[in-house]
C-alpha cells in the first residue's frame, strides 16, 4: 500500500439499523503466512470438539448468537437459511461431523477464533488494497467477484457490502469473501473483522481481537500490530 492515508469507515445508515453493532478490526503487517504447523492445526481441531460439546445440532437455529444474525440478515433483505453468516455455517458442518479444512496460518487462526466465540471474523489481505474501505450498504452497481471463481456479480441494493472503492470485498455483510482479499501464503498484510451483535458484548469483541493479535505473533510473527473497534460513536479508522 503505498497510500499513507487509507481510511477505514463504517456508514451511518449501518448503525441506523442496527445501533449496537460492533466491528473489531484487527492489523498485522510484515506477517510470514504459509501452511499451518501441527499444533496450530490440532488447536483447529479442539476448538471443532470444544463447540461440539457446546452446542446440540438439533437446536442450532435456536441458539442466540446466531438468531441475532439470522434476524439481522433478513433486515437487509437475505434469507437467512439461503444465506448463512460465515461462523454459522462453519459451525453447522462441524455439528455434522465434518473438519473445517486447514487453508493456511492465517486463515486458520481466523477460523479458530470465530468458532470459538461463535462471532464472525473474517480476514483480508490488505497489502493489495490501494483505495479507502468501508462497510455500506449496496447501490447495486458494484463488482464481486467471488473466491475461486472468475465472473462478476453485483449485489442487491440496500445489502450491506464491504468494499474497496466500488470492489466488493465481503457480499450480505459476512457471508461471502471476494477473490480480491483472500489471504494467500504470500500475503504479508492483513486485517480481520470480527462482528458483534448482542448479546455479544462488546468486551468479548475486544477479548477475540486480542486472541486473534497472540495467535498471528505466536505462528505468524508480524509487526505494528493493533486493533480498534469501531461502533457508532467511532466509525471511521486510519489503516495505515
């Protein structure tokens, strides 16, 4: 990123419909990702038994963290069962018995914290990011280009989006990433998002961005780190 001035912003209208929403966003830059070790992979795997224990399959749809979600997703117009936030639907393939793949350091490091806390986190390389970003709802014009795939596709106005400029980076708020972030083996910079609504407290938003800080030191290294948490009476933050 060669602009010093990139801002970070979530819209007034965000917080008009939902006022006590939260977004910790957390960076690191000079990160060294790649392949998980064992240990972080066996971290992955306990926190898959850990919610396991934690959660009755037959009653996912009925648990608070992710009601709040669901009824916020259809205040913007998503069907909540056609699109699931990102963290429920990770956790539903766990209760099916299934293992959330390794993808790499990073990405499971996000993926750790998020079942853990059963909040979204999300995370973005940002060493590719040359515009302003910010979370908004859609005019309908914007580009998406989803992870793997090569065709364009713009969301529905009125959805919230998470965009660089008019690319959009995360579609319906957090459930789909873009081929333009993901984190790579080679990404060097990045930034993750983790989302509150209540009944998460704000606190616990603060505690995961915390989490996630200790977890990229300790098997990705990294330098200049540091976290805020943007609400309604702090919307907007400098990325570097």
């Amino acid at each position: 990123m060669s602009d010093p001035s990139i801002r970070y912003r979530i819209r007034p209208q965000v917080f008009e419909l939902f006022p006590e929403y939260v977004r910790g966003v957390v960076l690191a830059f000079d990160v060294r990702n790649g392949q998980s070790p064992p240990e972080l992979v066996s971290r992955l795997r306990d926190t898959e038994a850990n919610l396991l224990g934690q959660i009755d399959s037959n009653a996912i749809s009925d648990h608070p963290r992710f009601v709040s979600w669901r009824e916020a997703y259809r205040a913007i117009g998503a069907k909540p069962s056609k699109f699931r936030p990102s963290m429920e639907a990770m956790a539903r393939r766990v209760l099916k018995g299934q293992e959330i793949p390794s993808i790499n350091a990073l990405v499971d490091i996000g993926n750790i914290v998020s079942l853990s806390h059963l909040v979204p986190a999300g995370g973005h390389a940002v060493d590719v990011v040359t515009q302003d970003i910010e979370l908004r709802p859609a005019v309908g014009d914007e580009q998406f280009v989803p992870f793997g795939e090569d065709s364009v596709e713009h969301p529905s106005p009125g959805e919230v989006i998470f965009v660089e400029g008019s690319t959009v980076l995360t579609r319906r708020w957090t459930w789909r990433q873009a081929q333009h972030t993901i984190i790579k083996p080679d990404s060097t910079a990045v930034e993750f998002n983790v989302d509150g609504l209540p009944p998460v407290p704000q606190s616990e938003i603060a505690a995961a961005c915390e989490e996630l800080i200790d977890l990229i030191q300790q098997f990705c290294g990294g330098t200049n780190f540091r976290y805020e948490i943007l609400s309604s009476g702090n919307p907007e933050m400098i990325i570097r």
